[in-house]
C-alpha cells in the first residue's frame, strides 16, 4: 500500500479541490445544483481518485485510478474556464487556480507516465 500523503500530485490535487470550494461559495444560488456542484465533485475526485488508487495492491489498479483522477483534473479545468467565460469567475479569483490545476496536471501526467514506463 502507497502513502498518498508523500505525492506531491495529492498535495497539489488537495489545494486545487480546498480553492474552488472556496471560489463556487461566490457563485449564484442558481448555480448550486449546476456547475458549483458538478465543480466540486471534479474537484474532490482528483484527491480522492489518487487516495483510494494508492490503496490498491496492483500496478495496472493504481494507475487506472491516477488516469480517473487526471480526467476529473481536466473536466475541472474545463469549467473553471466556462465559469470564467459566463461571468461568474472574476479574474482575481481566477488567476490563482488555473496555474496550480495546470501544474497538477503536469505532475500528476509525470506520474502517470513514470508508472506506465516502469
């Protein structure tokens, strides 16, 4: 069993899920069963993916969850630019999460591709 505490792509994945809950508390009411939850669900999917692949005993197991876990990072990344492009992102919010969702995605993907090759 990993410690997913030591991977520098679940630290990363942690900050990014704590940032949009704080950034979707602005968005409208209207928005709540909309892109603020569907927001949050990518985002808590990225750490918890990598928890529980980190859980699991085999190679072929771990790296299915990390490849779950970087589609949820990209969704994400997705709607933080739709959110954005509607107005309901302004950029002072903005401006911080997209650079740490970006080098999430690098790491995470360096990850990946380290565990693949191996």
């Amino acid at each position: 069993m990993r410690d997913h505490t030591k991977l520098r792509a679940f630290e990363l994945a942690d900050e990014v899920a704590v940032l949009i809950y704080q950034v979707t508390t602005r968005f409208p009411k209207e928005e709540l069963y909309g892109l603020t939850s569907q927001m949050r669900r990518a985002a808590i999917s990225v750490p918890s993916n990598i928890v529980e692949g980190c859980a699991r005993d085999s190679q072929p197991d771990y790296l299915r969850f990390l490849y779950i876990a970087f589609g949820s990072l990209r969704e994400l990344h997705y709607q933080l630019s739709l959110s954005k492009r509607l107005g309901l992102l302004c950029d002072k919010d903005f401006s911080p999460i997209e650079p740490k969702i970006v080098e999430t995605e690098k790491v995470l993907n360096g990850l990946i591709r380290a565990l693949r090759d191996d």
